[in-house]
C-alpha cells in the first residue's frame, strides 16, 4: 500500500506549494512587467538597473519557488488520492510545470543575460539594434506564455476537467489480438 499523508501533513505540503506557486506567479508576472518597461526606459542607467532586477528576480523569484513548485506537486499527487497518472488534469499540470520550468532554464535566463550584455556594450543605443529588439519581444512572449500556463494551471486545480486516465487492461488486449 502507497504512503498517505496525514491531514495535518496534507495541509502543510498544500500551504508550501501554494506558496511557492504564488511567487513563481509573482516572479513571473514581476519579470513580465519589467520587461515591458524595459523597451521604455529613458537612458542606458534605466536599461542596467532594470534587468539588474530582473536577474534578481530570476534567481530569487522563479528558480526556487518553480522547483519547490514541481516538488510539492509531486509529492501530493504521489502522497495522495490523486496519483501522478491517475487524473488528466495532474498529469497536464505535470506537463506544464516542465515546460515552463524548461523554457525558463533554456531561453528566458539566456535572454536576459543577453540583453545585459547588449546594454553593457552598446548602453542606451541597444535599444535601436534589432537583434535586441528581437530578443525583448521573445522574452515578452514567452514570459506572457509562461504566466498563461501558471494561471491555467490555477484554474484546472480547482476545476479538475478532462476526467480520469484509463488504463488499458492486458486481458483486453490479448482477448482483442487473439481474435
């Protein structure tokens, strides 16, 4: 028999991803907003100071809270009824975390860092080069993405759509090829 939480141990593993997931929103949402002002800033000091926070943000705002985030997730639908795939909407939710958490690991840290490095050789100038044009609007994106996925999956925690994952039984399967 699997382990089970007890209730008090549920709550508490709940309230920390709960948590965790509120600053990972925040800290998206937060990166999100400077990004947008960072294509209006008046002069090269805005642009350094900027994604100076934005960096903090990404280190402190997104990296923990997503990683404690999928941790948790784990352990709830491990440690509890739901199962890891057992449901639709766990295993969706699963899905999600992953990819945002790969497109923050992959692109977002790397567009950051590459932005700062335009503004560090260019300063205020960089605001007129394509290719941090380009960079700035992918982040922009993608941040919208990500905090698209991070509220869908708010939503289908509460609404738990798409019913349970049904598992193929091998009699079935071996009565159907023997016929």
């Amino acid at each position: 028999m699997a382990y089970r939480l007890s209730q008090k141990k549920k709550s508490l593993l709940i309230a920390i991803h709960v948590i965790a997931l509120a600053a990972w929103i925040g800290g998206t949402l937060g990166m999100l907003l400077l990004g947008i002002y960072l294509y209006s800033a008046e002069n090269a000091a805005q642009l350094t100071y900027t994604l100076a926070s934005m960096e903090i943000i990404d280190e402190n705002l997104l990296k923990y809270p997503a990683l404690m985030t999928l941790l948790t997730g784990i352990l709830l639908s491990l440690w509890t009824q739901w199962g890891l795939v057992k449901h639709y909407w766990v295993f969706v939710k699963l899905g999600l975390t992953m990819i945002t958490i790969l497109i923050g690991i992959f692109f977002l840290n790397k567009w950051t860092a590459s932005l700062a490095d335009w503004v560090e050789d260019l300063g205020f100038a960089s605001l007129q080069d394509g290719g941090f044009h380009s960079t700035w609007l992918n982040m922009v994106t993608t941040s919208s993405f990500n905090l698209f996925c991070l509220l869908f999956m708010v939503f289908i925690t509460y609404y738990k759509p798409f019913g349970k994952i049904k598992k193929r039984r091998a009699a079935n399967t071996s009565n159907k090829l023997g016929s």
